[in-house]
C-alpha cells in the first residue's frame, strides 16, 4: 500500500498505543488474519507492549473467523473463502464448535449470534492503531463513541455518511504527521480518495482527525471517534 515518510513527534513512539505500557513488540495494523497472502508491503505497523499484543489477537482470531462463517453462511472449513480461516478452523475444534453454536436458521435464511464485546474490543483496538499511525498522536483515552454494523444493514443515508468525503479535511492534522504528509504527496486529492486500501475486499479504512471509519472483509462497517 501506498506509504510516507513520518516526521511526527518522537517522543509518542517509545510506548503501547493501546495502554502507554513498554514497546516490546511491533503490531500489523490491521493483523495479518483480516489479510492473506501476499501481504502488502508496508503494512502499517504500531509500537506495543507485548500483552495488549496477545491480549487483543483472540479477538482479532474469532472476528475475522466470524466474517468469513457469515459470508459462506457455514462454519465448515470446506465453504469458507479464505485459506488461512479454512485452516483455523480445522485446527481449533473449540472456536469452530463456538461459531457452529452462534449459527441459526430463521425462516430461510441465517442468524448468527455475534459475541459483541469481543468485536468491539477489536474495532477500538484496530482505530487506537490506525489514529495512532495516521496521526502520531496515540489515543489511550476512552473513546467518544463507537458503532459496528454490516454494511448492507445500513440505510442508504447511513451509508452515504458512512462513505462520505468531506471537501476539506474537518481537523488538519499536526505538520510532520502522516496524514500531513500525504497531503503534500498527493495533494487534495488523498482527502478526495479518502480511505486507504490495505488489501482489496479485505480491509479499508479512514482516518479523519480523531476519527477512524474501517471495512472489513467488505462487510462489518465500523466507526470510532475521539473527541
Ligand atoms: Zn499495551
């Protein structure tokens, strides 16, 4: 993916994005399960503390499992898309049982039961990330709102509001950020584009300010905003 320089402030670097604890490791932003392979170059990537690294996985783990079960209507690892879930699946009994049990026919078609305080630590976790990235300042506060659904639930307006890119940016962002780069890279037109592309009809997302739009796997819309 397309990828600039960051000349941001330093001193925001040294510490997690999700808690201010120690960097001790790197984190993919998003994580490789929301992606397959080959995986793009430059992937965006945010200082950790090797805990909140481990911590958030078996949620990203589960979500990106979920997604591909909806999509194929099935748990079975033969009718999901993707390889890699394919395999997860024949490898853990107990999350394949755990998506089996969240399925449920009603009339003719499918339900399924979505563990939301998982997805939602997911979708926080995903924008800390990506403001944090986007904007060089990290947002270890709790968020102002958040909000996740799929995108064919959405009414036509929502989605418009959803997809809609301003004219100018709302916040400009802090000289030397990323986005601030971007800017001089391409012009107007990156706010005109707007979201960033990670991996087609696996993840987009946009940051604007403090706020963090993502699409994963074409389907799960979802929306966190600082104030
Ligand atoms: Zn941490």
């Amino acid at each position: 993916m397309r990828q600039v320089t960051d000349f941001s402030d330093e001193r925001n670097k040294g510490w997690c994005v999700h808690c201010g604890g120690p960097y001790e490791t790197d984190d993919h932003m998003p994580s490789k399960v929301f992606l397959d392979r080959p995986f793009p170059e430059n992937l965006p990537v945010t200082p950790a503390c090797a805990s909140c690294n481990e911590g958030f996985s078996r949620d990203e783990e589960y979500l990106a499992c979920l997604l591909e079960c909806i999509l194929a209507g099935s748990a079975h690892p033969d009718d999901v898309e993707r390889s890699a879930i394919a395999r997860k699946l024949r490898d853990q009994p107990g999350l394949r049982k755990r998506l089996e049990a969240a399925r449920r026919s009603e009339g003719d078609g499918v339900l399924w039961d979505v563990e939301v305080e998982r997805v939602n630590n997911v979708v926080v976790k995903l924008a800390r990330g990506h403001v944090a990235f986007e904007s060089g300042e990290p947002r270890l506060d709790e968020p102002a709102g958040r909000g996740f659904q799929p995108l064919l639930a959405m009414s036509p307006a929502v989605r418009r509001d959803f997809e809609h890119v301003p004219d100018l940016p709302q916040i400009w962002p802090e000289v030397g950020s990323r986005a601030m780069s971007r800017l001089f890279v391409t012009g107007v037109d990156v706010f005109d584009e707007g979201w960033q592309e990670v991996q087609s009809r696996r993840y987009r997302y946009r940051v604007d300010g403090a706020h963090v739009r993502m699409v994963i796997r074409d389907y799960l819309a979802a929306e966190v905003w600082w104030d």
